[in-house]
C-alpha cells in the first residue's frame, strides 16, 4: 500500500484559503494567519509526540506512573480551533457552470 503524505505545505493551505474569502476583508484575513499558526503548533506537537511516543512515565517518589502524552490533550484542543475557525470562515459562493443539457 502507498503511503499517503497528508502533510500539506502552509504555503499551500495559504493560497487556498486565500483564493476562496474576500481578501480585502481584514477579519477573514486574520482567520486565514491564525488558522496557519494552528496548523503549524498542532505540526510541532505532532512530532513531540512522535519522538516521545504517546505516552509517558511519571515517577513521583516511589509511585510510578505511565500515563498519555500531555501534548496529546493539547492536540485535541488546537484541533477544536482549527475546526472552529474552518466553520466560522465566510468562503466566496463558487460561479456554477451550466450546459444546454441542463436545460433538457
């Protein structure tokens, strides 16, 4: 099986967001810099986490504990932003194409 790479540059995610909000809008502009900065910490944690694993041992005296990477919870909340953010982004209506055979 083929692996996939999910990774997207920013620059990409970027110009795509760019291309579909009214640039000359300043608030959609600043959800498209804050959706990037997102993106770029939730990168960050991700390979945290790859280079720790997913969970860690805490040693506290004589108890020791293996629990779940702290970064993981914080991956969960970047991830609510993003999606928060995607949702609040007022996109540009698509012009529809239409053919004669729409019309039959």
């Amino acid at each position: 099986m083929k692996k996939i790479n999910i990774n997207v540059s920013t620059d990409k995610i970027k110009d795509f967001l760019f291309s579909r909000i009214d640039t000359s809008n300043p608030v959609e502009v600043e959800k498209v810099g804050r959706y990037i900065k997102y993106v770029e910490m939730f990168r960050q944690a991700e390979r945290k986490v790859k280079e720790e694993g997913v969970s860690v041992t805490t040693e506290n005296g004589s108890q020791k504990f293996i629990k779940s990477h702290p970064l993981l919870n914080e991956m969960n909340r970047i991830n609510g932003s993003l999606l928060s953010i995607e949702n609040s982004f007022n996109f540009l209506e698509e012009e529809e194409t239409h053919s004669a055979d729409d019309l039959l």
